[in-house]
C-alpha cells in the first residue's frame, strides 16, 4: 500500500498476500491429505515394510496387501508348498513366496458391493424422498408445518445408536436383520431429515416466479417441478446427495449390530482383514483405500456442485 | 385477444382481507393499469386473473367463458413478473420458446415463432446468449417476448418495469406502449407509479385496501377523482385539499370556506351542514391580492417551466403551479383564487366525491373553456 488515496480495489490482494495465502492452503492441503497418502503408501509395503520403525519412505511395492485382501489363504510348510504344481496366477506366486496357499476369494467383494448397493441406494432413496418433501414444505401450506420440520429435524437429534436395540429387535420381527433393503430402509430414515432440511434451504431460495412461469407458460406443477425447480436445485440435490452418501458409506454401528453374513458393509468388515496375530496392515491398507475410491470419485464427480451448494445463498444476488 | 369480466371478486388470507368486491370490464384491447400503494390488493387481483391465486369468492370471465377455477395453463394468458424470472438454466431462444414447447408444437414452427418475437423487440442478436449476461433492459425484452410469443388471450404485467433504473424506464415505458399500440393485446398492468399509470393506460384502475376506488381514463381519474384516495393519490404534487364546513344545494355553484365565498361547478345533490373537503389541483390555483381567501407563502420549488409555491391557509396548505417569472417570497401574504369549474368537493367523512357539474360530462376536457 504505497498510495493511501488510491487503495487496490477490494477483489486484488497484493502479490505478497496471494502467495502467503496460497503457501497457507499448501501447507494445510499437504497435512490433510498425509494420512491418505500414509494410506495409500502402506497398501503397497509388505507386512516388514508396513510396520518397520522408522517409517519406511522408500520402499519397494508388493501387491501383498491386495493378495491378501481378495483371497482367503492357508499358512502351509515349505515343503508342503515345494510339492505342489508352479502357481499357475501372479497372486498364487505372491502367497507362495510367504508360505501361503490360496484357498479361496475372500468376501471383500461382496462387501464392496454391498456398501455401494447399501450406500448409493439409500442415497438415491434419501435425496429423492427429501427433494420432494421439501419442495412441498417450501412452496404449499402445510398444516403446522413448522411443527412437522421440527419434528423432522427432532430425528436427529437423539444419536440413532441409543435406539439400537429396538430396532434390532423390530428388524427381526419384520425380517429385515441382515437384508441390504433392510439397511437401506435404515441409512434413508436416518438421512432423509437432514435431506428434508438442506434441500428446503435451496429450494426456499429458487424464487417462485418460475415456477409460476412455467405454469402460466402452459405446464403442469409436475413440469414445472422437473423442468425448472429441478435443475436450479441440482446444485443442493448434489450437495445433499454427497451428505447423505459419506454417512450411510462410513456407518459402522448398525450395520455391525444388525448384519451377520448377507448384508454386511466395508466398515464392519475392514476390522478383520487383520488377520490371525492382527500383524497385517498391508490388507487392512488396502481395503481402506478401495474403501475409499467411491466417494472420492463421486465427490470430485459433483466437486463443482458442492462447492457451489456449500455457498449457496452467498454468491446469489 | 379477450374481453376481461371481473365479478364480485373477493380474496382473503388468514382473515386479512387482500381484494374486496371487486367488479370490473376490462375491454379488448385495453390496455388496463391497476395503480395503488402498496399492499393494496392490486397484484393479487392480477394473480387471480391469471389463475396463480385462487379468489375466496367471485368470477372472472375471459371472453364471456367462466375461468375463475381453471388452472394457469389453461387460461392462455402470459404473465410478466417484476424480477423478469427469467430460466437461468435456459438462453435467451430457449427462455422465449419455453410457452410453444409445452403446446408441443413442430421444433421448425417454435424456431420461427421465437425469432420473429425476437424481431419484434429487437433482440435476435441476443437469441444464443445466456440470460445471466443480459442487462435489465434486456432481460426484460426476453421476459417481454416469452409473453407475446404464443399470442395470449391477454397480458398480465405485475410492476415489470420495477426493477429497471429510471432511465431505462422510460425507454421501456416507450417499448411497451409501441409494442401495444402494434399488438392491440388486452393488457392488464399493475404499479405504483402514477407516471407509469398516466402514460401507458387506457384506463386505470386505483386500488386502496382492496377496494378499487376509481375505474376510468386517465383523464377522468386525474380531472374527477372519485374520492379523497384518489385525489390526494394522482398528481405530484397532489391535489390540494382543503377542509371547510358547509352545506350545498343543487344548482347554487359556490360554497362558503372560512371568509370566502368559492365558486364550484353546480351541485347536483344537496348536502346538508357537515365537514366537506374542497379539492383543486395545484394548476388550477392563482394567486390574487383581491382574493378573500388569505394565506402566508411557506416555500417554493423551482423546476424550471414553472414552480411549486406552497401557502399555509387556515384550512390547509395549498400548493400553487404557477410560471416560473411569478416573484413570490417568502412569508408573503397571499390570496388565492381557484378556478371553479375544476373544483371537487368530497364529503369528509366517507371521503366520497359529492355528483356536481363537474361530473356531468363524461369527457369534462373536451368541454373544457380555453
């Protein structure tokens, strides 16, 4: 600031504050993402690597983790093992160089695919219930629905593990212990109130007149909800949907509680890629970072919604 | 284009009473201004027309056709809105064409449709281009031609130049009365600016509490206000209104006004001895030294071809129009004069304008002395 009369206008910090402020995000972008990358290093060690102290930051990368991670083996001698035919795949050579035989896939991808049917189908389910419901909060008169948004935030507000039991018991009278509907019945009661919430807020800021457009310009309300409400909502349908998605993907309690065998999700799962003597980090790396693709594919997919949906309200005119 | 009928119409919300009773024909090709203050009940009646807001009570006929429950889409008619809603997700050809693609019409004909609207007000060049990069003036056009596209039954226009400087406003003002004169579309227009009202309307309409106050031509409204709402509402500044107690007869053309005998058109009703209001526009006032009736000069407003001097009388302050070289100062003692066949008197207490010679003409201009 050389000239007191003329200050740079507000939107151009000096070159000096840019680069500290830029530095600033490094520094903190750098610190975040480090266990990630810690992560997603020892996904790729072997079990000495992974717990060789001090750490090791060079080292050179197996698919061990991932070996074990996919396929359920049996510890055998090594004269058992000299005595078997070559291994005919990459992975058996893996196990066998570790005294190990493959008997078999383990369940990972069952568990995999439930988290995404469990997961992206109450997401869906969440989003879609919410969107409607809080389209009809915000644009009709609702009897006491002051009373019924409160009611719906009031689900909330209790931690849903302190039901536990009751529903534990209700999911086995109804048949729902250990079914993916049954789960995804769950993750959507508990989402929808925060779907109904978020999504209220976007659509009380998407002014009527549309709406009231589109209706005199000759459309039903239903069109005029698809063709107008819809896309100028999509930035707070993307941002709910996100919401909703990293709760019912990263849920460990109920599903540990109320699936056994079908309907079991990554979390409840991950635990025990441990193995016996629970020395295998590797695995237990590897999962976590499949674990972890989806939604940071899904949330980059939708990165410029989210930001856009977090901001909402503060960069309309 | 249509004929509108508005019968008997009646809305509340909660108790709170938006519209009252109102009754009104607004002819073909009219171009109709509803005018009042906010809050008035003016845009709900223009919703109700348009099928956005159902009435509590009362019918509205489109060409004779009962449509008071029919749904917006089905009464062809196009409404403009004040912020222009304009379909952010939508360009320009896209926001113009939305009307046409719900009737399900040949994508060729819609094409053909929207760019002759596009000609019509000028913007083809603007037909490929976001609606968030267009000035108010034009987006305003774009809100203008998703109207007269599908060549509505009417037009429904709720303060659509509210959100325009004033600049702009009055070139719009300008666009809009072309674009009906050309058009001859029956326009239903509400606001609040009295100019707007002046210069766009066939008839006006002005509102007050859900009460329509007075129906007519601008002329009639401005000449014969039909009440001490309307008065005191039309012209800048105002009518003057000056309070006085005496009664009148039918044919004796004067009333008694403190000292002073005032000439007024004929009574055509007598009233007996209660508080009235005498009304007079500001151009029809003068001053004269002979004048009975006295007041003291409290200011004066310049505005070039004349000037707005404002005189503190015993009976109310009454602003003059006078010609800019008239010498006035202030603290001055003055007379006023009015002039008599341009006078309204209103009974004070329902604030209703009492029938004299004023009103027996239905053009009093056109009768009007040089």
């Amino acid at each position: 600031m050389s000239d007191v009369h003329a200050p740079r206008p507000f939107s151009e910090p000096s070159p000096l504050a840019r680069r500290l402020a830029a530095a600033a995000v490094v520094l903190y972008a750098v610190i975040a993402i480090l266990p990630l990358l810690w992560i997603g290093a020892t996904a790729f060690k072997s079990q000495a690597d992974a717990i060789a102290y001090p750490p090791k930051i060079l080292f050179t990368p197996t698919l061990e983790g991932f070996v074990d991670l996919f396929t359920v083996q049996t510890h055998q001698s090594h004269d058992f093992i000299a005595k078997l035919p070559p291994p005919a795949t990459w992975w058996e050579k893996i196990a066998r160089d570790r005294d190990m035989v493959i008997a078999g896939p383990s369940r990972v991808v069952e568990r995999f695919l439930n988290s995404l049917i469990i997961g992206f189908g109450s997401t869906i389910l969440a989003t879609f219930l919410g969107t409607l419901a809080a389209y009809g909060f915000s644009r009709f008169r609702v009897p006491l629905a002051d009373d019924l948004m409160f009611f719906i935030l009031s689900t909330r507000m209790m931690p849903p593990i302190a039901v536990a039991v009751p529903i534990y018991m209700m999911y086995r009278w109804l048949g729902l212990y250990d079914t993916r509907i049954g789960m995804i019945l769950l993750y959507t009661a508990v989402n929808v109130s925060l779907a109904v919430w978020l999504l209220k807020g976007f659509i009380d800021e998407i002014p009527r007149e549309y709406e009231e457009a589109a209706l005199v310009d000759g459309y039903t309300r239903l069109q005029a909800f698809r063709k107008v409400v819809l896309p100028q909502a999509v930035t707070g349908i993307a941002a709910t949907a996100i919401f909703c998605l990293i709760f019912s993907w990263n849920e460990y309690a109920f599903n540990l509680l109320l699936t056994s065998s079908e309907a079991q999700t990554m979390p409840p799962f991950i635990p025990f890629i441990i193995g016996e003597g629970g020395q295998n980090w590797p695995a237990v790396a590897a999962g976590t970072t499949l674990f972890l693709l989806p939604i940071v594919v899904f949330t980059i997919a939708l990165r410029k919604h989210l930001l856009r949906g977090i901001t909402f309200g503060a960069v309309r005119k | 284009m249509a004929e509108i009928r508005v019968e008997h119409l009646h809305k509340a919300f909660h108790g709170f009473v938006a519209v009252q009773n109102s009754n009104f024909v607004i002819e073909d090709r009219t171009f109709f201004v509803m005018l009042g203050p906010s809050g008035c009940g003016k845009t709900t009646t223009l919703r109700m027309i348009a099928g956005l807001e159902l009435p509590t009570s009362g019918r509205i006929l489109l060409d004779g056709a009962d449509v008071t429950f029919k749904r917006a889409s089905e009464r062809d008619i196009a409404f403009v809105f004040q912020l222009f809603a304009l379909y952010p997700h939508m360009n320009v050809r896209r926001n113009i064409g939305f009307p046409l693609v719900s009737t399900g019409m040949k994508r060729a004909e819609v094409k053909a449709r929207v760019e002759e609207a596009a000609r019509i007000l000028r913007i083809t060049d603007l037909l490929d281009r976001p609606v968030s990069g267009l000035s108010s003036g034009d987006r305003q056009r774009v809100a203008l031609g998703r109207a007269i596209v599908r060549r509505p039954m009417a037009f429904m226009m709720d303060e659509p130049l509210g959100a325009l400087d004033s600049e702009m406003r009055d070139v719009m003002c300008g666009e809009l009365r072309g674009l009906h004169d050309r058009l001859k579309a029956t326009t239903v227009y509400v606001t609040h600016d009295q100019t707007e009202a002046m210069s766009l309307g066939d008839k006006i309409a002005v509102m007050s509490h859900g009460v329509i106050e007075q129906w007519g031509t601008p002329r009639e409204v401005y000449d014969r206000p039909a009440s001490v709402f309307v008065a005191d509402f039309i012209g800048s500044p105002p009518m003057n209104l000056l309070t006085f107690h005496d009664g009148l007869q039918p044919g004796r053309g004067s009333v008694r006004v403190g000292e002073a005998d005032i000439g007024i058109p004929a009574p055509r009703e007598a009233v007996t001895k209660r508080d009235l209001i005498l009304g007079v526009r500001p151009e029809h006032v003068r001053l004269s030294d002979a004048a009975r009736l006295r007041g003291e000069v409290f200011g004066t407003e310049y505005l070039g071809t004349t000037q707005i001097v404002t005189v503190t009388t015993p009976h109310g302050v009454t602003r003059a129009r006078l010609a800019a070289n008239v010498k006035v100062s202030i603290g001055e003692a003055v007379g006023l004069e009015f002039r008599p066949d341009r006078i309204s008197v209103f009974d004070a207490a329902s604030g209703q304008a009492i029938r004299t010679a004023l009103h027996d003409h239905p053009h009093p201009m056109e009768h009007a002395h040089v």
